[in-house]
C-alpha cells in the first residue's frame, strides 16, 4: 500500500490511501466495490473473521436498506463488540454510493476516518480483496459555506463529520451536502442533541438512515427515534467474552468528608494489586467539576510512582497529555467526562467513582469504556462509596453491598431497550407518529370536557384545522387508545404595527381524548385562544360542552379546601362580574347559596387521598390544576376529574360552604395555639442548604425548632421561640394593621438559603411561619384560615390505650444520650421495640418526633409509626395523671404538626440519615436503637417502590384515661380528624391508667 494522500481543504480534509501508486475516481472506487464482492466470513475456531454480532448487524441493515422502508433504523451493539469494522462492512457490502457518518466528537470522527482510510481489518480477515479499493474520505472539521469547498469535499466516498461541525454549515452548503449523500450513518446516536439530529435528519426523510448505539436513549428522555431493526443484548456480549467481567468494590463511609480519600485508598490499592500481578492496567477517577479533580489531585498526587494526572476542560497541550496516556506514562487519570467516545484505551481496567454519573444511561455508557478486551488485561473493577442514597431507582441496584455488576448492567441494558422497544410499539399505534412523541411532551394539567353521546369520533378530519393564519404541522392519531394529538404553527399580527407583513410565529400543542367507558371527550390546547370548539366540530360533531354549575364538581373530594380565588356573576345592578380573594370569598357565600350570585371561576388548593392538590374550574367548561406532567398523567387525571363530573349526588354550593375561609384579623382568638411549623415556601427547599445563624453561631435548619411561646400586648401579637442545638432566641410578632404582621427579634438572626442571606425577621414579614390551632384553624401572619365544619366531637376514650408507668417517672420525657431507663421515652422504646425492624431516637430541635419505628415487610411494604411523647408537670413536687388541658395542647401540635414528613416517605428517611450522619460528624453519640445506617439507607431505597402503613401515636402519661376530661378529649378529637383529613392517617393515644 502507497502512502496516505491528503488534500487540504478550508479547515477540513480529503483524504485517500491508495493501493497502488494510482490516482482512482470516487467513481472509480465504487466502481470497485460493484465489481468485487464481499465475503461475509464469520469467525470460528483459528479462522479469522467477522463476530457472530457484526454478522447480525450487516445482514440487518442490508436488508433494511433493500426495503422500500425510509424510515431511520437502529443497530444496538455494546462497547467492544466491532462496531466501527460493521459500519465499515456495511458501506463496502452494500456498495453504498455516498455516505455521511456523522459522529459526535472529534476524537472518534478521527478514529473512523483512519479506519476507512485502510480497511486493515477487513483485508486481515479477506472480506475483501486486492481489487477492492480504499474509499476516499472527507473529514469535516468545521462548517462549510463555501460552494467551491463543498464541492471538493464531495469527490469522497464517505464523509465523516461532527454534528456541532455540521451546525456550523450555511443552509444552502448543508442542503447540497446532504442531497448528494445516497446514505446516512450516526454513530454513538445518543450523544447528538435532538434539535441537531433532528435538522439534519430532516434532509434524509427519503433515504436509508442507520443509527448505531450501545444505548439506544438519550439522558435528555427524547427519543434516538428509529426503529430497532438489530439488537445484540449485553448479556449475549458478556456470554460470548466481548465484554469484560466486572468487580465491584464498595466502600461504606457515612462521613461526606471522609468519603473520597476511603474511595482512593481502596482504588489504589487494587491498581497496585493488579500490576504486581503483571497487568497493564490504568486506574481513572471520576469527579462531575473541574474544582473536585484539583482537590483529588492532592488526594493521589502521593503516589508519585503511578504518576498522577488531571484532564478537564482547563488542561493545556491536552492532546500531549492523551497522547501520553496512551502510551502508559500515566497509571492514574483524573478526569471530568473527558475520555468519551473515541478514546479507546482497553487498558483502562479500575475506576474511582467519587462522584457517581446520576443518570443510568450515562452510567451504561461510562462503563463500556472499561470492559475492552486485549492482551495483558483483567476484569474491570469500579469503586464507589455505598453511603450515597441521592440515586435513581436503577443505580441503587449497582451501588449495593452485594451487587453484581455483570448480571445488574445487562439486566438494566435489556430493560432500557425494552422500554424503548415498548416505546416503538406504543408509537407504531399511530396511525402517523411524526416528531411529537419524540420530544418527551409535558402538557399542562387542563382540559375542557364535552358528552359525546350519540356523537361519532372522528379524528382523521383533523386534516381540515388549519386555514391561512395557522397550519398543523405536526398530528398524531392512537386508535388503539382514542386519542390525538397535534402540533400548531399560527402567524400572530405583532403588536407594534397594523402592517400584515409582519408575523410573529406561535406553536402550540392539542391534545384530544376520547374515553368511551364515560362517554366524555377531553381537549387540552397550550394556545391561549385556542380554536377548541372548532376542533371539536371536526373530529366530534354535535358534541355538547359540560359547563355550567356540574363543572364545579371537580372541587369535591378535596378536604381542607382554600379557594384561593372566586369569581362570580351576581344581577345587581352597576355589577355584572366580580373577582374575590382571601378573607372576601368569605361575604360571598351566602350569596351563592341563596342562589344570588352565580360561580364564574374557582381556584384552590387542598387534600385528596392524602396528598396536596390543586384545582381550578370555570363556568364555561374548562379545568385545570398547577401542574406539568406526562401524556399518561394527563389521561388519569381527565378520567378523575371526569367521574366526579358525571357524579350527579355531589352538592357544588355543599362543596363551597365546607371550603376553609379566611379573615383578617386585629387581634389573635384566645385559643390555645399547638404548635408553629416552618413557612411552606421554606419547607419545599432542601433544608441541607439553609442554614439559621448569629454572630455566634450557624446551624442547619434541620436542627433549629419554632415553638409557641406566648401572645402578648392583649393579644395583639405572639412570641414565638427558636430552639437549636446551640441556645434558645425569642422573636416577637406584632399586628401592625389589619391583616399585616411585622416580625423583631433583640437577636441577629437571620437566615442563608443556598449562599443568599437575610435577615429571619424580613423573611418572616414576607413567609410568616404558621400556626395552628386547638380548633384546627390556621394562623398565616395576619390571615385566619378556618372551616366551617364542625370539629368539636370528642376523641372517644374507648380507643385510648392505658400503660402500666409502674418504676418510670413520668415527669422524665427524654431518655437523653445518656439513656435514662426510668424516662418515658426509654421505656416506650422498650416497650415497642421488638415489634419493628429499625428504630430512631430523633428526640431534639427539628425532630420528625421522638420516636421513629419502621418494620419492612419483605421489601414491599413499609410500617411507619412515629412517637411523640410527652412529661407530666409536678404539682407539690409529684408527677400525677389527672384532666389537666395544658398537658394535651403541646403534645397535640406536635401530632398535627409532624403528618408534613408522610406527604414523601422516602424524604421521611432520608432526613433521619441526614440527622444522624450530622451526628456522627459532630462527634456525637448515634440515636439508633435498633438496626443500622446501612439499614437506614437500605430502607431509603425500598421507600421508592413500597406500599405503606403509617401511623402517629401521642404517649402522654399526664393524661388518666380514667379521668380524662371532655376538654382533653375534644382537642384529641380535633387534632385526631385533621390529621386523618389531610393524610388519612388514624391518630394513637396512649396514656396511664
């Protein structure tokens, strides 16, 4: 063979590699492989050949590119299974005329260039012969807007390109570069982004696509598209020796901080373990941020023999240091995803995952690079820190004790190209799935509702929508599920003049369900004047609208109603139309029972089957909630809503007259406040980033609490007090007008969410913190929240459970870290602790409660129960159970208080592993009495998929049983029905005899 031939042109290249010191034609070289055939010899025993998955490979795509299908085609292959020679086989077999490769780094662009250039391998094993020329290739290495330059690029067999250079092309160039391309071939598909892959794919909609992945789905959840057409599973890859074994090592270090010099330590250690044993190995230690390499640079900069390195973003002359990786000089890489596709190291063999990929996707494709196979290398191994529960459902089966590797990563692989596959299936029930169910839609929550009674579906006729000011671009139609969905490009007049030359352009998404079972058809538009009714006259004719007084029915079911917002229609004279807000909605109701005002629109929040909702409806048919979310979730919610709609017993002015109202209020209500949580805008942050500090102090939400202290200045404000692991702050509130709140504190508080900082008393005047109180109602600053239902039934005393507190002093609450056997909470825990299988002493500021008992029922159930125990005050120097009301108040908020940490059970866990990893950093003692913090998290990752049973006891031996009050018995019954409203959990009380 001559020597390699390259041609400079603009920044990209033409180059070919002749056979003999003769100049041939593109032409000529296709010419060749016309003439010649190819040899498809498959390996066995000492015969040299192509794998049993390159066979299947080629053999698919060629079929694929003889039938008249044009749609993309996808070729699944694992890392190091001959992916790059197939591609090869696949052009030169099937004499393709011109072909673009498109790849998604310069490094592999490079690699299959240098590999078309020779077809060393396919001559080695006699695929081809002497006759059979080279191709000549183009490398594009930057945009072309240069007709000229196009066109001697073009005189290439095969043209291997980046997509981001392709991005860079000017229209016309990329046009013509594509319309003389016969074939197109993506390799590593899922690394190019949707809008690139999908402009470029555009061009090809008439010709043969292949699209070749490992994993065939994209980080971003939009889809590869393409229809699996070849599929050489993992495990088939692991059977057949393509893909190394994999050993895992994990380390279990609780201790964040401690964490990465464990993982090095283990890392080390096996590198030098292998390369005593004479394999060539190379360790890489995987870090997400240029800051983290340099500090695990100080980590392994110690082991000088291995001679350590850092490759990021920021490295200079990074290509010497590649290159001198390659060549050995390096036993340890630290590294910030820089060794991708294209960099083939086989012996790259141990891998440190300081900080885990959290994607599984990216995670199969990570460790593809270290199961290569050659000569003078072992298995792979990777190891990670086990003491890391922030992962995805499928990464916690890797990252476990015990986990196997090899089983676990073809499992998953098999299960993601199911899903895809499953995908496929779904897709291929449209009758024209086009691009939308590629792109991962998320409508908004909202429909408008018709009866389609008598009435005939026909989506098909949604090909009549469009006119001159908007088109379809975009439809697809599921008979299978009775549903249709379509894109709309609409030309809207900009505002700023009255000329018709100027457009701007819209897109909105319509989806159309029709659910037969209820003979109710659902329409969702994104466009705010959305054409709905003329859809409807299309693909539903004749059906009529659910609007009116029955649209309201949506609200029913909700339990602690705030209606945020209520418009109304009333025949007053001078007023047609009003909105109301807070404490207004109130004066409202009357009206509306009285049949004086109508309902126009309604908006509020509340509780159905224990979980937070939101719900708005209006009068002339449409609903919705505050909320995003996938095709399907919007299918069940329609079919909810759609049930209640149908549901002639519900009542809507019932539902309204049971909704929470609102007042401003002047003054507090003389009742007895239970307790003080957090402001909700708080509570929804990660308490891990905010902090509370002083000039002396800083600690972390978790560990700070708010307790009700007093009212104060004739019940014109309140105090309430801040309670952390370091002191006691008082912070005082008063009404300033009516409805407003302004908070002052004599200490310097203030708040760090993240790395803002305020002062807590200006967040309070903006967030207050809120207080509820013995008669259920809330107290939000300046505002009353209050129902009109009635709570004043009792707690029954036949479900009070009486405890023997024989030789325990009932005035001792906490057991404290020096385990108190004769307090209460010690002997609770004594008590139940053989009926569970972890229990948590969580007794301290920014509690869950002082008991946590969790008991797994074979990894799909979980039981919850939380303790919140409670002293008994000494009279004369003697603790005695009596009637007495103060001692239920305290103990009763913090019930009610505690049902937030049931609204996400594994957020429930994960504080409490969070609690005592802070613990165990502060050098103090653990506060578990039974199980472990491996169990704590083993049980973080069961909380994903269980079923649950919760519960929420009261201890308090202050209260006899046989002498409770009605008093008592009234705010246990007040508490007792909030707490089963909200969450539907039943509320325990324990007591002495």
């Amino acid at each position: 063979m001559t020597s390699l031939r390259v041609t400079t042109v603009g920044k990209s290249t033409l180059s070919y590699h002749p056979l003999k010191d003769i100049i041939y034609s593109h032409e000529d070289v296709l010419t060749s492989w016309e003439n010649n055939s190819f040899n498809f010899i498959e390996e066995h025993d000492d015969v040299l050949g192509l794998r049993p998955p390159q066979i299947g490979g080629i053999f698919s795509a060629l079929g694929f590119t003889k039938s008249e299908e044009r749609h993309a085609a996808t070729i699944v292959m694992p890392t190091g299974t001959g992916k790059t020679e197939t591609i090869l086989s696949i052009v030169i077999a099937g004499k393709f005329r011109k072909t673009l490769v498109i790849v998604p780094s310069d490094a592999l662009r490079e690699q299959i260039r240098n590999k078309f250039l020779q077809l060393e391998l396919l001559r080695k094993f006699k695929l081809i012969n002497d006759e059979t020329h080279n191709p000549i290739v183009a490398t594009i290495k930057h945009g072309v807007k240069n007709k000229n330059e196009l066109d001697t690029l073009l005189q290439a067999n095969v043209i291997v390109a980046s997509a981001a250079s392709l991005s860079l092309f000017s229209e016309e160039c990329l046009s013509d570069l594509t319309n003389k391309c016969s074939n197109l071939i993506v390799d590593e598909a899922h690394h190019i982004t949707a809008m690139t892959w999908s402009k470029i794919k555009n061009y090809f909609n008439e010709k043969h696509v292949l699209q070749f992945t490992a994993t065939p789905f994209r980080t971003d959840r939009t889809k590869i598209g393409g229809k699996i057409i070849f599929n050489y599973s993992l495990k088939k890859a692991q059977q057949d020796g393509y893909f190394k074994p994999i050993e895992f090592h994990p380390i279990c270090e609780f201790i964040d901080e401690n964490s990465d010099l464990e993982i090095a330590k283990k890392a080390v250690s096996l590198l030098r373990d292998d390369l005593k044993s004479n394999l060539n190995h190379i360790m890489m230690a995987r870090t997400s941020t240029i800051e983290r390499s340099e500090k695990l640079f100080k980590i392994y900069s110690k082991e000088t023999d291995l001679c350590p390195v850092v490759i990021n973003s920021k490295t200079k002359k990074k290509k010497a240091v590649l290159e001198s990786i390659k060549a050995g000089k390096h036993k340890i890489i630290i590294c910030v995803d820089m060794l991708g596709e294209g960099f083939d190291l086989p012996q790259l063999k141990i891998s440190a995952l300081h900080d885990p990929h959290k994607s599984i996707n990216i995670t199969l494709q990570f460790t593809g690079r270290f199961t290569r196979t050659t000569q003078d290398v072992g298995d792979a191994k990777f190891v990670a820190n086990i003491a890391n529960s922030n992962m995805n459902s499928c990464l916690e089966e890797l990252y476990r004790e015990n986990s196997d590797w090899n089983s676990i990563i073809s499992n998953i692989s098999s299960r993601k190209i199911q899903d895809e596959r499953s995908y496929q299936d779904l897709k291929s029930e449209f009758s024209n799935p086009g691009k939308l169910l590629d792109l991962g839609i998320t409508p908004t929550i909202s429909s408008t509702i018709y009866k389609m009674s008598l009435v005939k579906w026909t989506p098909n006729r949604i090909v009549d929508f469009g006119n001159k000011y908007f088109q379809v671009v975009e439809s697809s139609i599921n008979d299978e599920k009775n549903l249709l969905m379509f894109s709309v490009k609409a030309y809207i007049p900009v505002a700023w003049t009255s000329s018709k030359e100027f457009f701007d352009e819209s897109w909105d998404l319509y989806i159309a369900y029709y659910n037969k079972a209820q003979g109710l058809l659902y329409v969702h538009s994104s466009a705010k004047d959305g054409l709905v009714k003329r859809l409807v006259d299309l693909i539903a004719k004749n059906a009529s609208q659910v609007q009116g007084e029955c649209v309201f029915r949506a609200l029913a079911g909700l339990k602690r109603l705030k209606l945020q917002n209520v418009g109304l229609n009333k025949n007053k004279r001078g007023l047609r139309y009003s909105m109301h807000t807070g404490t207004e909605v109130n004066e409202q109701i009357p009206d509306i029972e009285a049949n004086r005002a109508i309902k126009s629109n309604i908006f509020g929040k509340g509780y159905e089957n224990g979980a937070p909702v939101s719900i708005g409806c209006s009068y002339k048919g449409k609903i919705w909630a505050m909320d995003s979310d996938s095709l399907d979730k919007w299918i069940t919610w329609c079919n909810n809503i759609g049930s209640k709609i149908l549901d002639d017993s519900i009542d809507t002015n019932q539902v309204m007259k049971t909704a929470m109202q609102a007042e401003e209020i002047d003054k507090y209500p003389k009742l007895q406040p239970l307790s003080v949580e957090w402001p909700t805008e708080l509570l929804r942050k990660d308490e891990l980033k905010i902090n509370i500090k002083t000039t002396t102090w800083e600690g972390s939400l978790m560990l700070c609490e708010l307790l009700f202290s007093k009212f104060i200045d004739d019940n014109k404000g309140f105090e309430i007090k801040l309670k952390t692991e370091h002191n006691e702050s008082f912070i005082s509130a008063h009404i300033h007008s009516k409805g407003e709140v302004v908070f002052s504190s004599q200490d310097e508080l203030s708040i760090k969410i993240n790395e803002n900082e305020i002062k807590l008393t200006e967040y309070f005047n903006s967030y207050p913190p809120v207080i509820f109180m013995s008669d259920t109602s809330i107290i939000d600053g300046g505002l009353r929240y209050y129902s009109n239902e009635q709570y004043a039934y009792p707690y029954s005393k036949n479900n009070i459970e009486d405890w023997d507190w024989s030789g325990i002093d009932i005035s001792i609450e906490s057991q404290t870290p020096s385990k108190i056997e004769n307090s209460i909470q010690y002997h609770t825990i004594k008590k139940i602790i053989n009926k569970y299988d972890f229990v948590f002493d969580d007794d301290g500021a920014g509690e869950v409660a002082d008991i946590v008992a969790i008991k797994n029922t074979d990894d799909t159930e979980l039981t919850i129960d939380i303790y919140h125990c409670k002293y008994c005050t000494k009279s004369n120097g003697v603790a005695k159970p009596g009637a007495r009301v103060d001692d239920v108040y305290q103990v009763a908020g913090q019930a009610a208080k505690s049902i937030k940490w049931f609204g996400n059970k594994e957020e429930l866990i994960l504080r409490l592993i969070s609690r005592e990893k802070l613990r165990l950093k502060n050098k103090k003692a653990s506060r578990i009495e039974k199980g472990n913090l491996k169990n704590l998290y083993t049980l973080a990752r069961i909380a994903r998929y269980a079923t649950f049973k919760c519960g929420i006891t009261i201890v308090q031996p202050a209260i006899s049983k046989a002498e409770v009050s009605d008093d008592q018995l009234s705010i246990l019954g007040a508490t007792s029905s909030y707490i089963d409203e909200v969450s539907g959990i039943k509320l325990r009380v324990i007591t002495s005899k």
